[in-house]
C-alpha cells in the first residue's frame, strides 16, 4: 500500500514520509513497519504495516477536496459548542486525533470563532496552533505552495 517516499499523514503528529519498509522483531514477533518521519519535527515513528488503517495513517488531501478545507473555514454560521472549555478541549483533540483534515479545519474555525468573542484557555490557545500548523503544512505539500503562502491565505480568511 505504502512505499518508501510517499508523503503521508499520521493523526496528531502530522505530515511526514515513508522513509523505510523494515522488518523487526519485538517480543519474538517478527513484523514489517513502516518507519515514517514528520516533517514538522523530524520525529521517527515505527507503524506496523498491517496495523495502517487502525492508527490512521492516511494519504494526504486529494487536491478536488481542498476547495472543501476552505469552505469549511469560511463557514462563519456555524453551532458553537458552548460548554465548559476543558469538556469543548476534548472534542477538539478527538478530532484532532482522528486526523481528518476536514475536523481539523471545524477545529480551528471554531477556535478562531470562539476567540472573537473572548479569551482562550492556554489549552485552547494551543490546540487552535496545532490545528492552524497541521492545515499549513498539509495543504503547502498537497498543492506544492509555500507554507507561508498557505497560512496567509488561512489568516486572511479570520481577518
């Protein structure tokens, strides 16, 4: 399925690539993984291959669906959650976690949103940047534009 190069996504952690197919044993068990590398900060991470679909790991955005990313961005009519914030911070990281870009555009819109109007815990603030890094660096590599030219196109859409 995967091939050593291809860019992919792991939720949470990010964009990054395949850079090798190895077999390793742990506990006894011989297995096949794929080492992958995020691009934001170089960490390694060792996914077994059969177990791709169950961590997440997925290809990145098809460019047909970018246009969709936006919307979801602009989309300024939207239902605000207005619990507690440590029980909104839950919901965010779940979507955050399960690694669809499109959750993680409602995270950050709703975010920007909710900061209009007041103040962000820390834990707020800082999932809101995860959200707005994980979307930058996504979309710069799917459409082979610089980062900086996708987050200016992301800010000026809360300006």
């Amino acid at each position: 399925m995967w091939k050593i190069g291809d860019k992919a996504v792991y939720p949470g952690h990010g964009v990054g690539e395949i850079k090798s197919i190895e077999n390793k044993e742990i506990m006894g068990h011989s297995q096949e993984y794929y080492i992958f590398l995020t691009l934001e900060n170089g960490m390694s991470i060792m996914i077994p291959k059969a177990n791709t679909k169950n961590v997440g790991l997925r290809r990145l955005v098809n460019t047909d669906d970018i246009p969709r990313v936006f919307a979801i961005l602009k989309k300024k009519k939207v239902k605000i959650n207005h619990q507690t914030w440590n029980k909104r911070y839950k919901l965010f990281h779940d979507k955050i976690k399960r690694g669809s870009i499109f959750e993680i555009a409602e995270v950050l819109r709703d975010l920007s949103l909710i900061s209009s109007n007041k103040d962000l815990s820390f834990g707020e603030r800082k999932m809101m940047d995860t959200a707005k890094s994980l979307l930058i660096k996504e979309l710069a590599l799917a459409t082979a534009k610089n980062e900086q030219v996708v987050e200016d196109k992301i800010a000026n859409i809360f300006m």
